[in-house]
C-alpha cells in the first residue's frame, strides 16, 4: 500500500504545499525529521525521579544558561515540568537568567536558605511551590545571595532539598558552583544521575573539562565521568581563533556526547535567556542537550 508523507511544517516545502492546496507534498526535509526525533527524545516517558548536575571548573563560560536553556527547553517539550535548583555557593544567579533580574528582586526572599529554614513545616507541594520561582512551566528553586550563608550549604542539606523537590518533579537540574570541593558538592554527586560538564572555546577550558572528568573518575565517581555530557559555549566567538577540531578531539573521547553551542549576542552579557530570542542554532543545541540527557536517564 502507498502512504501519504506527512505534510512539511514549514520552509520552502511548507509553502509549496500550502499554495497547491496539498497537491505537492514533498515531506518533512531532513532538518525537520531530525527535529521532530529530538523532541520525541526529550518527551520520552520517565519513571521515577532524576537529577542531573551542571558543573564547571570556571565562571563566566555558560555554565548557568546552559542550565536555564536546558531547563526551559524540557518545560516546553516534556509533559511534567522540571525543577531547576540553584546550588552555587558564589551568589548563583540561576533565577536572575531566567526571569530577568528586576522580576526577581520583588521575590528574593525566597531561596534554598529560607527552605531549609522552615523544612520542617513544608509537607505537601503546594507548601514547596511557595518557595520557588516560575519562567513559564519550568520551577526553579533560588540559590542564597548572601556569600556567609551560601557558602555553609553543606552535603546533608542539599540532599534533603533534592530529595523534597525529587518526590514532586521527575527531573531537576542542579547548577553547581565552580570546582568540586565545595561542601555540597558531595551530595550533589551522590544524588546525580548524570552530569553536564560545561567547558569554553579555548584549551583552558578544554583542559580543565578534561581535569574535571579524571577527578570524578579518580575519586568514586567513574559512571558520572563515563556518561557526562560535554557543553562546549562560544561565549565570544572565540573559535575562529582556535582550533575547534582538535578540542572538540580531545573531549569527545571522555564522554557520552559533546554538543556545542554557539555565540549567542542575546546572551552575550549575562541577560535573560528566552528561547524566543535565541537564534536557532541555539535553540537546537539547547534541545541536544536535553535529548541527550533524557536519553541517559536509564537504571
């Protein structure tokens, strides 16, 4: 039996079968199919509860929108909303790149902190969603602006954080601060399922990804470092600079998958990450990123 290709959703064979009332039906192109197998990825059916981890060894390569990108890229294709958890000891500014700073000020009395402060009274998920903050259908929990209290998080306290947001959201993302000898990052590493480990264009940053993923692998945490994730940002277009292969090389062989994302100018100075305003090669790397985690949640 002949079958009918799906109609294109858009571009030039989108147009064509439009003003031929359907008589041209060329399909989806390639492009589209791929795009449509990366959302089929990422709103895969999930039991039970995952967490995956962001980490860097070094600020300011776009470890944090990676995780808001990541973050609102499964709100919008996955049928449950993820949670998003602030654990930067360094005034992490999670909430900030998602909601935009000035919407965020009215509410910053609400963090991990205050959480932890009236844990014992927070029973149900009504109690836990007055604590967190909102960008569309992506939950996000803030991190403690005030470097003494942050700083103090320790492993315990995170678990029993994650451990309250995981019995109400399948996935949660948890931004780590830079290094992993920070007091929580124990617990963190323990709770994760899988990590992102977000480098720059540039053998620095390369390097220390690399560093990173032998230091899990040394210290217990081998399943961690072989299923990772590697984000490589282009924060300033730096890559015509260097030699993007042979960085690329040297870390695609540590990992599960390497995705690179490319210079974004609306996310150029730290402002607000809205996938509207992202270009779409942007966008397609955020929704790698995401299907690859998704992919990954396995037991």
């Amino acid at each position: 039996m002949r079958t009918t290709p799906v109609p294109p959703p858009g571009g030039l064979r989108g147009f064509l079968y439009r003003i031929t009332g359907g008589a041209l039906n060329l399909g989806p192109s390639e492009a589209e199919r791929q795009e449509e197998l990366l959302e089929k990825q990422i709103a895969r059916r999930l039991e039970g509860n995952w967490n995956t981890a962001f980490l860097s060894l070094k600020g300011g390569i776009g470890k944090t929108s990676t995780t808001v990108g990541v973050g609102l890229t499964l709100a919008e294709l996955r049928p449950e909303p993820p949670c998003a958890i602030d654990a930067n000891p360094d005034a992490g500014d999670l909430v900030e790149r998602a909601l935009g700073e000035g919407a965020y000020e009215s509410e910053r009395r609400h963090s991990i902190t205050s959480l932890l402060r009236d844990f014992g009274s927070v029973t149900s998920r009504a109690d836990l969603m007055k604590y967190l903050h909102h960008a569309g259908s992506l939950h996000l929990l803030a991190g403690e602006q005030d470097p003494e209290l942050s700083d103090s998080l320790t492993a315990e306290d995170y678990r029993r954080v994650h451990a309250l947001v995981a019995r109400h959201f399948t996935v949660t993302l948890t931004d780590c601060g830079t290094g992993v000898s920070r007091p929580a990052m124990r617990g963190i590493l323990e709770d994760a399922d899988s990590i992102v480990v977000v480098a720059g264009y540039a053998v620095s940053g390369a390097k220390r990804a690399r560093d990173t993923l032998r230091w899990l692998s040394a210290h217990g945490y081998d399943r961690l470092a072989q299923g990772a994730i590697v984000v490589v940002t282009d924060k300033d277009d730096v890559s015509a600079r260097v030699d993007r292969a042979a960085i690329e090389a040297t870390l695609s062989g540590m990992c599960r998958a390497l995705v690179t994302v490319p210079h974004d100018r609306s996310m150029a100075d730290g402002d607000l990450v809205d996938l509207e305003r992202l270009r779409p090669a942007t966008r397609r790397a955020y929704r790698q990123i995401a299907a690859a985690i998704v992919s990954g949640y396995q037991r």
